[in-house]
C-alpha cells in the first residue's frame, strides 16, 4: 500500500479530535454511537443528511448536539405549507435611509442548519433549500452570497403521516449524501434518559471540544485515507448490482458511487484507520444506497424492501481480498 500522505501524529491529532465530538455528543444521545458516526462521517464529507423517522426519538437534539461540539452556528427551520422560498433564503430590503436595497439573510445561513419536516412545505421551498445545498450559496434579486462555512443540513421527516405533505421527489432525495433512522432506544437506554433529564436537560452542558476551522482541517484530511483500487471496484460494482437487479426499477447513478467513496473514507478516519477496507463499504451501503434506489411496484406489494434488495446485493457481490501492506 502506498505511503500514507498524513503523518502518524497528524492521523492521532485528527482521530483524536473525532473522539472527542463523539464523546461529546453521546453525552446527549443515549445508546445512538452507530448513528452519530454517521452522522459526522456526512460531516465530514461536507455532505447533508435526511432523517426519516417518528417524531420524540431526538433528532433535534442529535443536530444541536452535534452544532455545538462542534463549534458552529445552528439554526432551525420549521417547514410548513405557507413557507416561502424567501423565509429560507433571505429578502432584499429596501433601507429608508440609504435608499437602497440590502440583503436580510434568512435561516440558511448558518453552519448546521435542521431543516425540520421538509416534506411539510411546498416543492417550491423545498427546491430552494436543495439548490444552495448543491450550489453552495443563494442569488436574491441577481446577487449572489455564498453559504458559511463548514456548511451542513441535517433535513428531517416523518414517515408515518403524510396526509398534507410533499414528499421528495427522487431526484432532490439523490442531494442527501446519506439518509438515517434513529429507531427507538431500548429499556435500559430510556431509563437512563430519564434520569439524565430529572434536573437539567444534558444539551445545556455540552460545550465546543473542537473549533468549526478545525472542522475544516478534518473535512479535507478526508481526502487522504488510501483506497486501494479493488475496494474502488467494489464500490461501483455494488452501485452497479443496484441497476441490473430484478427486483429494482431505478438503481444508485454515479453520485451514489461518489458518495459510498467519500464516506468510505470518512468512516475509515473516524475508525482510526488511514485505508479503507471492505467493511467500511458494507457497512455504509444502506445509509448511502437506500435513498437512490426505487423498487418495482410488484416487489413493494409483496413487502419487500430496498433494505432486503441491498442485503441480497451485498452477498451476490464478491468482496476484495484486502491486504495491507
């Protein structure tokens, strides 16, 4: 294997820094250490992340947690059918005393943004929160202003109430670098919760253990974990497994390649490794794959699921003999 372009102290500085946000944020999130690792490694790929699942179950509290270990601004935006483009974006403001017109900025501009319920509002609004996530930066009235950096939205809805709503048509779903359920804590989890929360609340505690430039420092030391060629091969061959398999209508395209990579390498760092092996892969495929993909309308009548699709996709595909040396 090639010589890795980080040094060995720089590689502990940064896996240790990682730690820390991890530590920081189960401090809040009882019983969720899968999910909040997902939940960075998006980060750390400057990605976004859709967050389907019933409301109560701290999704919320995962974004704000995750804001303020990390040392950036938040700001929420609670989507609803009469929400203008403009309440996400920002206006031009007509100012009486210099008699010109000046930028109010909207929720958009923050460094993590929760937009809540996104299915709520209307596919015009939606369209306006997905184009400056793509293009990083919003244009009101001919003028362009670039979005903060680091810039990250953590997008959530409910699946179980859609009477009213506008779901995601599939290609704006493909925007979202990852999709995650934080599902139901167990017993014991829940107990524990109870006591955490008996005085105060555990998010007024947590405070910043890193900095949002040296954020910037973890976002583009991602680029440098090692992939060796076969798991490059690996990864386009399971997008590739999602297009020619029979139960499935529309499989992952490219982008689906580019973000199992990406976060490939960035669950690799949070690992604590400096390569990526085929573990790394499998273990992303759903969180990565499952919003790309649409089965036929007889696999969905007969209950099967894109979860079971990407299983089945898994073990058909010959893993790569990965050896390090």
């Amino acid at each position: 294997m090639p010589k890795a372009e980080m040094s060995s102290g720089r590689f502990d500085e940064y896996n240790g820094k990682i730690a820390k946000v991890i530590d920081n944020v189960e401090k809040v999130m009882i019983g969720k250490s899968e999910i909040i690792q997902l939940s960075i490694v998006s980060i750390l790929c400057g990605g976004h992340t859709l967050l389907e699942d019933v409301p109560g179950v701290g999704k919320t509290m995962l974004v704000k947690a995750l804001a303020k270990s990390l040392g950036c601004s938040f700001k929420r935006i609670q989507f609803t059918p009469d929400l203008l483009p403009s309440d996400v974006t920002g206006m031009s403001v007509y100012n009486q005393k210099t008699m010109q017109f000046e930028y109010r900025p909207g929720p958009i501009m923050g460094n993590v943004v929760l937009a809540d319920e996104i299915n709520r509002t209307s596919p015009k609004t939606q369209a306006a929160l997905l184009e400056a996530m793509e293009e990083g930066n919003v244009t009101i009235d001919g003028e362009t202003h670039s979005l903060p950096t680091p810039f990250f939205v953590m997008a959530t809805q409910n699946p179980i109430e859609y009477e009213g709503t506008f779901p995601l048509p599939e290609a704006q779903l493909d925007r979202f670098l990852i999709k995650l359920r934080l599902g139901y804590p167990q017993l014991e989890e829940e107990v524990e919760m109870l006591s955490r929360l008996q005085v105060h609340h555990p998010i007024e505690s947590v405070k910043a253990v890193i900095s949002s430039e040296e954020l910037k420092d973890l976002q583009q030391s991602v680029r440098n974990i090692y992939v060796e060629d076969s798991i490059r091969r690996y990864i386009v061959r399971l997008t590739e497994a999602t297009r020619t398999h029979p139960k499935v209508y529309l499989g992952a395209s490219p982008r689906g390649s580019i973000a199992l990579f990406r976060a490939a390498q960035a669950l690799a760092l949070v690992r604590g490794r400096q390569f990526v092996v085929p573990d790394d892969v499998k273990d992303l495929a759903a969180a990565t794959l499952g919003h790309r993909v649409i089965l036929k309308s007889d696999a969905r009548l007969g209950g099967l699921t894109v979860e079971e699709v990407l299983q089945d996709v898994l073990n058909q595909t010959p893993v790569p003999v990965f050896r390090r040396s």
